[in-house]
C-alpha cells in the first residue's frame, strides 16, 4: 500500500508539472491575469476618473456582443451621471437631431419606437444600405434606457459620418461631392465632426466607438486615423481601449492576435469579461500585430488599454432585418442609386439581401482562428 501511495503522489507531480510545462509560451499572460482586474464595464468607467474622453476600439462592425457591453455601459448610473454621451463612427450627421429627439420621446407606443427605429437604420447611409443587425439594436436600447430616466438624465448618442438628409436630397452633384469627401477625408471629418459636438458637452466627457484603425492615437502606414485627430485636439485627456478582436496577416486573412496565445491565456485562467491598463503588462509590450505592417511598436504604444468581454468563439455576427425593404422602400432605394450614377438594383433582391436575418459565431465563421487558439488551450 505504502508503494501504491508514492506512485501516486509522484503521478500528481509530474502531471502538475506537465500541465505547468504545456503552458510555459502562455505564462506570462495568465500570471498576470490571475491578479485582481476590474470588469470590462468598471475599467471603461473607471477610465473617466483619469480622462475626459474614452475612445472603444469597435470590432468588426457586425459583432453584437460587443453592443451588448456598450449598452450596459450606457446604462450605468455612473455614466448616465458623470458622461452622458456617447459618440459612434456609425451613424449619418444630419439625422442627430431628430434621432435624440426621438431617444428623449418617451411617450412613444413600442410600435412608434419600431417605425423610428426602422426610419433612422434606413437612413444611416446611403443607397448601399447598413445591413448590419447593430445600429437598430443600439437605438432601441437607448430608448429603452431613456424611458426609465427623469429627462434631465437622459443620455444622447450622435452618429459622426458626414451623411446626405435622404429626404431633401434631389441633387445628383451634391450627393457625389458629399461621398467623395466623406471617402477622400474620412477619418478627419470623423474627428472634426465628434470635437463639433463635444464642444457642447455640458459633462466634459465622451465615450467615443471608433471601428478598427480609426480608433488609433497614432497613425500609421501612412494612414491618418480619427482617433490620432482627437488626441491632437484634446491630448492627455484622451484614452483609448482594444477590445479582444481579430487581427489581420500581411496576406490579409483573418487571424488571432498573437497566434492565439492572448486569447489561450484568457480561456485558460476562466477570465471572460475583464480590463486592465497595458503599460507595464505582458500584453502591452508584445509587438503589434492587430494590422498587418512591419512596426516596432507595441499594443502599449496603441493603447491605453484592453478589455476583453466574452470568448472569441462565442463572439455573435447579426445581419439584416425583418421586414427592412418593403415596396416603398425599395423605390426609395433604387431613387438614391440612381442620383449617385449607379444602376439600381431590383427590388426582389434587395429584399432578398437585407430582410433576411442571419446569426452566425465567431466559430462557425472564424473555425481556423478558434483552431489556432485551442492549439496552445491544449498544448
């Protein structure tokens, strides 16, 4: 019995040992995420203690999860009170207005707040539509959270995409000139666009989603980017946030960052919604590989700092919706084409294309990536 005990005991070690071993390329990063580390949601708000204005590194635009945080983040007593607003690459310049006036409505029945809904997802751009499931999500979220707010706390959004008001728009020229400036300058207008209505901040502080590059405070690859003109602008008041996405190879094809060890190390210490600053952590000195350029730059030299909210596997593409194109509508579609020199498409298949809802995870679309990841889970 003794002999059995000490085989025992010697098994345990050496698959302790085994399982330390296995995750040797992993270590640095799960020791540090072992530490105490607030919540994605805290550390977003957290951040307004140190800054005015806190820019999110959106995901690829059709991920939803990631409007599930916004929402919550918006929601928050601390944000409705200390921030107040909100400010998204998505959205068309000239309908804000009428868009907080409808987000301050709450007389409204739930068939009134659909229409709106519909109405402003309509018109979010231009004749190619936004097919993407998350702008009407996001205004119907709003609302909601408005319509339990006394009005004086009630948050605004604004929509930063130098956009046409489709209703007035006869124009052929005014139309093309609005597009090639918004294509040629984007990133400028973006940023102009954001300082114009921070200016009448009555808080001082903003919470601004910026998608991918755009979110940079630095530019890159000869590529000027919103986030860099923000923090010219308003320099140490601004931060900014990557949240666990996606990379792109110099071939262009999606893959994980870091060859999927970041992601490895989170699933492997069972952290699934949590955000720390980069300076000084494994994650912020590892080279940047979010885009697919030779730099010896850091994520730290990109970032303020990270979050990371749910898995990557779990992570949630939503495209189209019920109903988007009806007759009307598909008339009114096939107008914009037309005054943008365009051959319009036929009503059947613009139906076909954006009233069908689709749902898909990040596993079923990214398989290679999952795989990468689960390489070093289960090394």
């Amino acid at each position: 019995m003794k002999h059995f005990y000490i085989t025992l005991l010697f098994a345990l070690v050496a698959c302790n040992a085994y399982t330390q071993n296995s995750n040797l390329h992993i270590e640095a990063y799960t020791t540090f995420l072992q530490g105490e580390h607030p919540s994605a949601k805290d550390y977003i708000l957290e951040l307004f203690a140190r800054y005015d204005i806190v820019i999110l590194c959106e995901r690829d635009h059709r991920e939803m999860t990631q409007y599930e945080l916004i929402l919550d983040i918006l929601a928050d007593k601390r944000f409705i009170k200390e921030v107040g607003a909100a400010y998204f690459e998505i959205g068309n310049t000239e309908y804000n207005d009428s868009i907080n006036a409808f987000l301050h409505n709450a007389t409204l029945t739930p068939d009134e707040v659909k229409q709106n809904v519909l109405h402003f997802h309509r018109n979010i751009y231009g004749a190619g539509l936004w097919e993407k499931s998350n702008y009407s999500y996001l205004l119907q979220g709003v609302h909601d959270i408005n319509s339990r707010l006394a009005p004086k706390d009630m948050i605004e959004i604004y929509g930063l995409e130098k956009g046409v008001n489709w209703g007035k728009a006869t124009e052929h020229d005014i139309i093309r000139r609005n597009i090639c400036t918004n294509a040629i300058h984007r990133d400028a207008i973006l940023a102009e666009n954001f300082c114009n209505y921070h200016h009448y901040s009555t808080t001082g502080k903003a919470l601004v989603i910026l998608n991918y590059r755009h979110a940079f405070t630095r530019d890159i690859a000869n590529r000027d980017n919103a986030g860099r003109h923000i923090k010219d602008r308003y320099g140490n008041r601004v931060a900014n946030v990557f949240l666990n996405s996606f990379a792109l190879s110099p071939r262009g094809e999606f893959t994980a960052i870091k060859n999927g060890m970041w992601d490895a190390a989170f699933i492997t210490t069972h952290k699934t919604d949590i955000g720390f600053d980069l300076t000084d952590t494994p994650f912020g000195e590892d080279n940047f590989d979010f885009i697919p350029i030779a730099t010896p730059l850091r994520y730290c030299d990109f970032f303020t700092g990270m979050v990371y909210y749910t898995p990557f596997a779990q992570l949630r593409i939503t495209t189209g919706l019920p109903n988007f194109v009806d007759d009307n509508f598909a008339r009114e579609v096939q107008r914009r084409y037309t005054l943008e020199g365009n051959i319009a498409p036929d009503a059947e298949i613009l139906k076909e294309q954006y009233n069908t809802v689709t749902e898909r995870t990040y596993s079923e679309e990214f398989p290679q990536i999952c795989d990468s990841i689960n390489r070093w889970v289960n090394e």
